[in-house]
C-alpha cells in the first residue's frame, strides 16, 4: 500500500502548476502530467490518490483516458475538469463511473475538497480491497472437502444434517468444522457468513 | 362543361323531315291545281263553241227557211203576164235571182206539167224532156197540183258532183190551178248564197241525203276538220234531208296558250328551284354537322385546358375566357365577358402595376417572354400567375385583339419562397454555429489562464490563511500576474482579427459603393416590393476600406429592408440620400419599417443584440466599428413619417 497522491493531467502547464500550488496550499500532494500518454506511461493497478482529468486535451482527449484507465483496472477516482461546453460528456462519464466533474471557471477550494473526498474514498476502497484479498487467501488454503462443508453450513444446516447429506460421521465433521473455522480465524458460522459476504459486495473482476 | 345533349343531330333530321313534306305537297297541290284549272277551262270552252256550233247551226236553218218560204211567195206570185211570153218569163225569173234566192232555174209548167217556160232555157234537153219521166219531178209536180201547196222534190244528181232539188209552187186563178212554177235549186248554189261568210269562216256547212251521202257543202279545202260536227233536220225541203256542220279548227288564243305554258314553266321552276334548295340545304346541313363536330371537339380540348385562357378585344374588353380562366380567378364567364378595364380579378395592391402592364399590352409592347402578375380570386385569395399574350388574328388576317394564356405559379413560387427561406435559415444556422466554435474556442483560450490565476491566487490565500512566510507566496503571485497578460494577449489577438488585419486605405466612392450594395440586395428588395429612391452625390469620396465600407452598407441596407416585413407592401420605401456638407460625407438610409422602441436603442450597437429572430446581433455593431475605425460616426434617429433614419457621418477625403 503506497501513499496516496493527486495526478494532475492537463496539457496547459500553467494550469497544471496552478493546481499542484493549489493543492499543495492545502497539503494534498499531487504529481502533474503534461498529457494523457504520459500518465498512462505510469498507471498502474496498485495507485492510490485521484486523477485530475483535463476533458480537453490535444492528442488523446480525457474522456478516453478514463475509458483506457479502467482497462488497466486502474480503480483511481477521476474528477473531470469540463469547459461549459463539455458537460453532457462529463455527464455520461459520471455514469461510467467517474468519481465526479467540476466545470470551469471552478471555486478552487471546493475542488480541493472534491480532491479529499476523492482521495478518502480510495483509501476506503483500498482497505477494503486489501480485506477481500486477505480472505480470498483464506479460502485457497480451504480443501475440497472443507470448502464443500463450509457452504452446508453457510446454508444453516447442523452437523448431523451434513453428516447424513455427506455419508460421513458426524465427528469426522465437527473436525472439519473446527478445521475451516481455524483457518477462516473466526469463531463462529455467523462470523463467517459476515466475512464472506464482502465477497459478495465487491466488483466483479 | 354541361351534359351531353342526346343527339342533337337525329331530332334535326326528324324536324326537318316534316319540313320537307310541306314544299312537296304544296308543289303537287300547285300542279294538280294547275292541270285542273287548265282542263277546266279547256271544258268550259269546248261546251260555249258546241253551245255557238248549235245556236249557230240552227239560226242557219231558221235563216234557210226563211229563205225558201220566200222563194214560195215569190214563185207564186207569178201572174198571166210573166207567162205571156219567154221574155217577160226572163225579166220575171232575173227578178226572183235577184234576190240572191239560191235559185238556178225558173221554169214554168203548165198544169198538165209541160214546160211552157223556162229560163234559163234549158241547158239540158234531155233533162227538160225528162223532167215529166223524172220520177221526183214529176211525183213533186202531181202532189203539188193536187195539194194545191207548194211541194220540194226529192234532191237528184246533177251531173257528178251536184245535187239539185225543186220546188213546185202551184199558181192558181179563180180557183184553178193555171201552172206550176219550179224552182230548181242546186244545193251548192243554195249554200254559197245563203250561208253568210262568218259564218261560212267557222264551220264546214254541208247538206247531208238520208243515206248519209253528202250532197253539197260549203267549205274551206285548206282547214282540216277535227270536232264531231251537228245536225238539223232540213226541212223543208225535208226528204230526210239534214243541215251538217263541222267546226273547223279554231287556233287556241294565245293568251291561254301562254297561260298555260307559263304555269308549266312556273311549276318546273319551282321544281327545279325546290331542288335546289333541298339540295344547297342538304350541303348546309353537312357543313353544319361538321361544324358542329369541330366546334364540339375545340370546346372539349378549350375545356380540358389546364391553362387559362382569355381572349381580349382591342379596346380591352375581354371576348372570351375557357373555363380554366373561371376556375383560375374564381369568377364565372358572364361576369368576366364585356368587362373592361380595371377587372374584377386585378389585386388591389397592385392595381398601377396591373394596368401598366395591361395598357403595353394593348399599344403591342408587352413582354413577349411573359411576365407575372399577383391576382385576387373572386373569394379574396392572391394567386400568383405567369401569363403570355400573344395577338389575336382573324380570318382575314387583321388583329382583333389579344389573346393571353395563363397559368397559376402560386404553389411554384411559395415553393420558391420556402426553398429561399430554408436556404437562408441554413446560412445563418451556419453563421451562428461558426460563430458559436469561435466564441467557444475564444471561450477555452481565456478560460485557461484565468483558471490558472485563480488557482494560484486561491491558493496564496489559503497558505496565507496559514500564516506562511511571504517568500513562500510571492513566485506564485509572479505567476498569476504571468497569466493574466497572457490573458490580455488572446484578447488582443481576438481583436487584431475583428480587425481584419491591417487597414487597407484608398479612396473609395460611395456612390459606386451604394449601387453595388443594392445589386447583392435587389432580389430581396424586388420580392418585397420594396421601392428605392436614391439621391446620390458623386462627389462623396471617403478614404478608407472599401471592402468594409461596403460591409457596413450592406447590413444598413439589410437592416432597412428586414425592418419592413409587417409594412404595407406599398408603403414599403427606402430613401438613400449621399451629400456633402463641411468637409464631411453624410449618408443617410431612411426606411418606413417598424422603428427602433425605446427600450432597446441603448443596446442596439451592442454586439450579440438582436430584435430578429434569426439574427446574430452583429450587422449594427460591425457598421459602428467600421465607421468608427474611418473616423466617422453612426447614429440614428426616428423617421418623422414612420421608420427610422440611420446616418453615417464620415470625413471626406482630402482634395
């Protein structure tokens, strides 16, 4: 897990160094780019902060930046910069699932607080992401079998039930029982079912 | 176009079947008539000349009697002393033939019936002799001696030819027969002395024996007889003795003649002239149908017609109009026909330009290409039309008048107008999109370093908010200022090119300037039907841009022309007046628009101001800046008569 920063991409590079002085005056650190390319050079899956996207841009716009962004899952929030002319696309951007737009001329400060709020879901989205692959761990070290009991008695059925459904004693599975909890590190089924249902509300990917 | 008439032609044919029976039975009628008066009278004159024939005829025989009853008398009277001696006997019979008696001869019997006398002597002898042996003469002489009356013989031969007969007249004395006188008759002796010559000139007079034989005649040989003759008994001398007479044939007067030849002729004329006509009105007949026909199928063709189509005299007075010219202006053919100028069809807001049009037409100088015109329907409705007029030739060549085709443009020329108007729509739906990039990228242009200064100036407020150091804020400062004259240079360039570029300066003459401006509007002006008048001084020349110049005149113009569409299109003027006062040009464009409220002339040369619809509110603020950068100035005031003047002010150039 790395520090989160603020990319900036903006081909004006007054505007860019504005931003970071802006930024910076509110302790955010921030990284500028000069165009889409050369961020897209530096984009990786495990980034933590926000993009500040520039909707018009020479050469590769910032609409299709966001759309290779996420071909790269990268999962950064991007917050569009729009010219009164660009706002139906930002629209249909948000809707794509960019985190926000701001249209130009902006009231700077209430952009830096977009920026936190950005940067604080991403760090929220992060912990989790983090948990997630925490667990999922936990289920590849699961054996067939124990993986097999654990959806019986996720389903809320006793060990004698899943004795009898299995064709096995039920001692053999209270030891897997024990088994799955020790290595899920919960000490009931109710907690199990609380773990497992984070898989449930991530992304698919 | 009425029904169809169910033949016509069959029910004439009819009539004139029964007409025809009329003259033929009159002309027989005349012809029997004539042939029976003819016979008639023919009749009538037969029956009067066989009515003459026999009082004729027996006036004759009255009249021959009469003369034997005085040849008795005279026979008897004869005494002693005629008988004394031949001579006396002589004197006594020249006597009695000197009556024109018919007698031939005296002879003197005594009463034993010897001829004691005779005269003339007898020329015969043997007949003298004979005459006591004679069986007539002698039985004549018996019965008159016993009788004591005078008796006639029977009537013998006389030689071949003649007939003769007695008369034996006894003479009595103191009761004693003394002698019989004879007279001796020749039959045609008898008719050429008696029978008086008119009489003789009419008929053939013949005396005819009981045995039918004729025994003398008197006749004309060179006169054939052709009628049945009329007999009377002749008597005496009586022995079946009859009066014949024969007609001869008398020439029929001329007069009848002539009559009844001209009445045949007069009936053949009339035949022949009956024929005539029969045949002259056959031929006219024909003529007509085919007339008829032709004038069936032209009227049928006139009435399909599409186009209109309006016949005028040379007065104007309209002759003629197919139904396509009714349907057309909405008014019936009697309305319209024997009109004269103005027409009920002429457009009221057009009437000078009507009857314009109409009066070249009748002194031959209209358009020959056609021209068009804006009528009004009988229901109100303006119709545009397009009408060619050609002239009207009669039969010997002389023009009578006009005729002019027509044909309703309205749905072409509002089709025209739609397409003009799209067009138009088009371009300013252009201008403004390009206008819309422009000020868009002007827009971003701008946008960029005012971003940039807020940014940094928001965030020097905020590290300032901190109590940071100065020197921390400073270069950020720096670069805001940076930014703002990188600000102020877009905006100088966007001027630089509202410019348009460098300022090219020559002498310009408005005049030429104004007229040129008029050539790009005149489509416009004339579609409206807008009026310009111009008072142009040569003498303005300003120096300047022509190009721009011109520019300005033309949205002045558009401007004027655009400001009267809900004006009365005749009251549509505009008034270009061009002068020279003090060293300035001044032009001044008048129109009778709509006027300029209150309300909006503050803005009115403000950029992006606009009262049209379609405008982009930059015709007024280019002009003031064009006549701003040539030293001049643009204002405007209210037209005292409706509208509103514009004028230019412009400093004219040097020498």
């Amino acid at each position: 897990m790395s520090v989160s920063v603020t990319h900036i991409v903006d081909d004006d590079p007054a505007v860019r160094d504005a931003l970071q002085w802006l930024l910076q005056s509110r302790g955010v650190s921030s990284q500028a780019w000069g165009g889409a390319e050369e961020f897209l050079s530096f984009a990786a899956g495990d980034l933590c902060g926000c993009v500040l996207l520039d909707v018009r841009m020479p050469g590769m716009s910032g609409i299709e930046l966001f759309d290779r962004l996420r071909g790269l899952h990268c999962r950064l929030p991007v917050i569009f910069l729009t010219g009164h002319g660009d706002v139906p696309m930002a629209v249909q951007a948000l809707k794509d699932g960019a985190f926000d737009f701001i249209e130009k001329p902006y009231d700077d400060n209430a952009l830096v607080d977009k920026v936190l709020a950005a940067i604080a879901h991403d760090a929220k989205r992060s912990v989790r992401d983090g948990s997630i692959q925490l667990l999922q761990q936990k289920l590849t070290q699961l054996t067939r079998r124990e993986q097999e009991i654990m959806q019986l008695i996720l389903a809320g059925k006793l060990n004698k039930v899943i004795a009898d459904e299995l064709g096995i004693a039920m001692r053999t599975v209270e030891v897997h029982r024990s088994r799955i909890f020790e290595k899920m590190q919960v000490r009931s089924a109710v907690e199990l079912s609380q773990r497992l249902s984070l898989l449930g509300e991530s992304p698919e990917d | 176009m009425g029904p169809p008439t169910p033949s016509p032609s069959g029910e004439r044919t009819s009539r004139w079947r029964w007409l025809w029976i009329l003259p033929r039975l009159a002309f027989v009628l005349f012809v029997g008539g004539v042939a029976l008066l003819l016979w008639m009278s023919d009749r009538t004159d037969k029956e009067e000349r066989r009515a003459t024939l026999i009082s004729d005829i027996l006036w004759l025989e009255q009249n021959l009697r009469f003369h034997l009853t005085r040849n008795e008398e005279l026979l008897g009277r004869i005494d002693s002393a005629h008988t004394a001696s031949p001579a006396a006997f002589e004197s006594f019979a020249r006597t009695v033939f000197g009556f024109e008696s018919g007698l031939r001869q005296l002879i003197w019997l005594g009463p034993d019936g010897t001829v004691l006398l005779a005269h003339p002597t007898t020329m015969d002898p043997s007949l003298v002799g004979d005459a006591e042996e004679a069986i007539p003469s002698r039985q004549a002489f018996l019965l008159a001696r016993s009788l004591a009356k005078p008796v006639y013989s029977k009537p013998y031969p006389y030689f071949t030819n003649d007939w003769q007969f007695e008369v034996h007249v006894p003479v009595s004395r103191e009761g004693r027969i003394v002698g019989v006188t004879v007279g001796v008759y020749r039959i045609r002796d008898l008719l050429s002395d008696s029978v008086p010559w008119w009489l003789a000139e009419r008929y053939r007079i013949s005396v005819i024996g009981d045995s039918g034989k004729v025994l003398g005649s008197r006749s004309k040989v060179e006169s054939a007889v052709t009628e049945e003759g009329y007999q009377v008994s002749f008597d005496p001398p009586g022995w079946g003795l009859a009066l014949h007479a024969v007609p001869y044939h008398a020439p029929r007067p001329l007069a009848s003649i002539a009559l009844s030849a001209s009445l045949v002729i007069l009936a053949l004329i009339v035949l022949w002239s009956l024929w005539i006509l029969r045949r002259h009105v056959l031929r006219r007949q024909a003529v007509e149908e085919q007339l008829r026909q032709e004038h069936a199928f032209r009227k049928a063709m006139e009435d399909s017609l599409d186009t209109g189509m309006r016949a005028r005299n040379m007065e104007g007075e309209i002759i003629y109009v197919n139904p396509a010219f009714c349907r057309m202006v909405g008014f019936s053919a009697a309305e319209l026909i024997g009109r004269r100028p103005p027409m009920p069809y002429w457009a009221d807001d057009h009437l000078d330009e009507t009857r314009s049009i109409h009066d070249r037409i009748l002194a031959g100088k209209g358009p020959e290409e056609g021209f068009e015109l804006k009528l009004k329907r009988g229901n109100g409705e303006v119709i545009d039309v397009l009408i060619h007029e050609a002239p009207l030739i009669d039969a010997h060549g002389q023009q009578s008048g006009w005729m002019g085709s027509m044909v309703d443009i309205t749905e072409r020329k509002l089709a025209e107008e739609r397409a003009r108007r799209q067009q138009e729509r088009l371009q300013s739906t252009a201008r403004l999109v390009a206008m819309g990039e422009m000020a868009s990228s002007i827009a971003h242009e701008l946008n960029q370093p005012l971003a940039a200064i807020s940014s940094y100036c928001t965030g020097a407020a905020n590290l300032l908010r901190n109590q940071a150091a100065a020197t921390e804020i400073v270069p950020a400062l720096d670069k805001a200022v940076a930014q703002a004259q990188r600000a102020g240079q877009v905006i100088r360039r966007i001027y630089g090119l509202a410019r348009h570029g460098e300022n090219r300066l020559e002498r310009v003459h408005l005049a030429a300037h104004i007229d040129a401006a008029l050539g790009l509007m005149e489509a416009d002006i004339r579609q409206k039907g807008i009026r310009v008048t111009l008072d142009l001084a040569p003498q303005a020349i300003v120096e300047g841009d022509p190009v721009l110049l011109e520019q300005a005149l033309l949205n002045l113009l558009r401007n004027a022309v655009e400001s009267m569409r809900d004006t009365a299109p005749d009251q549509r003027k505009i008034n270009i007046v061009l002068s020279c006062t003090d060293g300035y040009v001044v032009l001044t464009v008048a129109d009778r628009g709509c006027g300029i409220d209150a309300g909006v002339a503050d803005k009115l040369f403000d950029p992006l101001f606009t009262t049209k619809a379609e405008g982009m509110g930059m015709g007024l603020a280019i002009c003031r800046s064009v006549v701003e950068n040539h030293r001049g100035r643009l204002s405007f005031e209210a037209n005292p008569g409706g509208g509103t003047v514009f004028r230019i002010l412009l400093p004219m150039s040097p020498e």
